[in-house]
C-alpha cells in the first residue's frame, strides 16, 4: 500500500498523519458531547484534551524507543519521524493517564467520571488509527496463505495490501480494528445501563481492549521483547486484572450508590 495520501508539490500528507488526525477529531466532540450532560465547560474538556493528546503522543514514542532502543542509538533522527509509525498504544495510554491524574487533581475533578468518558473516543481512536498501520504495510502477523484469509471473508483490498514481497501475512491491525469497534458498541450499550457505577465503563474497557490485544498480539512478528516475552501481551495480563478488580469492588455498592449518570464530577476523589 502506498502510505502516502496525497503529495502536492513534493509535500506530501501520510495516511497515517489524517487517520491520527481523524480520530483525534472524532474523538474531541464525542467528549464534549458527552461532557455537556454532566456541566462539563468546552474548554475544560478541549484543554484536557490537547494536553492528553500531547502527551499521550510522547509517552507512545517514548516506550517504543524504549524497546528498540539499539535500532535508534544508531539512528537518534529517526526518533521524531513519528509519520513513519512507530507509536505503542500501551505508552499513549500511560502518558495519557498521567496527564489526566495531574489535570484533574489541579482542577478538582473526579478522576474516574472523566476516564469513563474518555474511554469511548479513545477506543474509536484507536479502532481508526489501526488503519495507519495497514497503509504504511506494519504491525502485521505471521504468514499465512490467500485461502486462509479468504476463507474469513476478509476484504480482497486487505488481502491485496497483505500481500508483501510474494507473501500473505495476516491483518492483525484489521483484526485490531475490528475488535475495537465490537468493543465501542459494547460500550456504548452499557453506558446507557441505569444502574452503570462510576469507573466500571474504564474497568470494562480495560478487559475487553486486554483481551483482545493479548491474542492478537500472539499473532503479530513485530512485537514489542522483553525477553523472550511480548510486552504488550504482558501488559494485558495486567490491565485485564485491574480492570477486573475495579469492576468487582465497584459492583460491591449499592444499586443506587455512586451513579455514572448521576455523578457531575465536581469533587475530588478517584
């Protein structure tokens, strides 16, 4: 696939590039939509946003240099060719998190509401941005052969564009994606619940992202090491367990205790 959109004059926009774009987009005005209910201003939201964004950006970089570390000690430049992809979404989750901690704490405002709302943009974020991957021919899986990937009724122009160097190689950022989008109708399903306590919205998403990520990282070659393990499916396990502690402790209150359609997030607590 060809990575580039569009180049005019020798200056040329990334898919990549307008897929982040794209998504961040999307992202900013189902946040305020949803802001909106709960006397969340525009400008809060819209500032909380830039900044995770921001450094959600750096701290995905940060962590896939982490782990390729020897790759950029001989190429120090290609660290801010973040076009080229590049970025760990488990690194943009911790950077973005953090920035949402301090947010919130200088602006009292209640941790958990705000990752509940978030985590919907997000997921549709990343179900989009999966997309990037497949236009620059990354995050791919394993071989495999044209009968196999036809026989899941995948797309002739997935199956054309995962057609590398005379090999087929399975769409693992497809299948990502895809995984993705079942997760924000789930989502938004269960957002809708009348009972929903505050916080359960981010523990389900914390399992079902894990999950999904876990197994579909099995597949792919270009995984993260630590060792003879792959990173990210390590940081599954982990993010599933505490999604899953949360959602326990959280079903532990009462029915009508702790709302997610009641709560305004004006106090300061997690």
């Amino acid at each position: 696939m060809n990575p580039v959109m569009i180049n005019i004059l020798g200056f040329e926009i990334r898919w990549y590039s307008f897929l982040l774009l794209l998504a961040i987009i999307l992202g900013i005005i189902m946040l305020t939509k949803e802001g909106k209910k709960y006397d969340y201003s525009k400008d809060f939201l819209f500032n909380l946003a830039f900044w995770m964004i921001i450094f959600g950006f750096i701290g995905a970089r940060i962590y896939y240099v982490i782990f390729n570390y020897k790759y950029y000690l001989n190429d120090p430049i290609s660290i801010l060719k973040v076009w080229e992809g590049g970025l760990a979404i488990h690194g943009g989750l911790i950077g973005g998190f953090i920035t949402l901690i301090i947010y919130c704490r200088k602006y009292h405002t209640r941790i958990s509401k705000m990752t509940d709302m978030i985590i919907i943009p997000l997921i549709l974020g990343q179900a989009i941005g999966r997309w990037g991957n497949f236009f620059n021919g990354e995050a791919h899986g394993s071989a495999t052969t044209l009968l196999e990937l036809q026989n899941k009724h995948i797309p002739e122009f997935i199956i054309e564009g995962m057609h590398i160097n005379g090999v087929y190689y399975h769409p693992t950022f497809f299948y990502e994606s895809i995984w993705c989008i079942i997760g924000l109708i789930i989502l938004l399903i269960v957002r809708k619940y009348k009972y929903l306590k505050v916080g359960q919205l981010t523990s389900i998403y914390l399992m079902w992202y894990s999950v999904g990520r876990f197994f579909i990282e099995a597949l792919r070659t270009d995984s993260l090491m630590l060792g003879g393990f792959k990173v990210a499916q390590l940081v599954s396990i982990a993010l599933f367990a505490i999604g899953l502690i949360i959602f326990m402790v959280l079903s532990r209150k009462g029915k009508f205790e702790d709302l997610y359609t009641e709560a305004k997030g004006s106090e300061i607590q997690f």
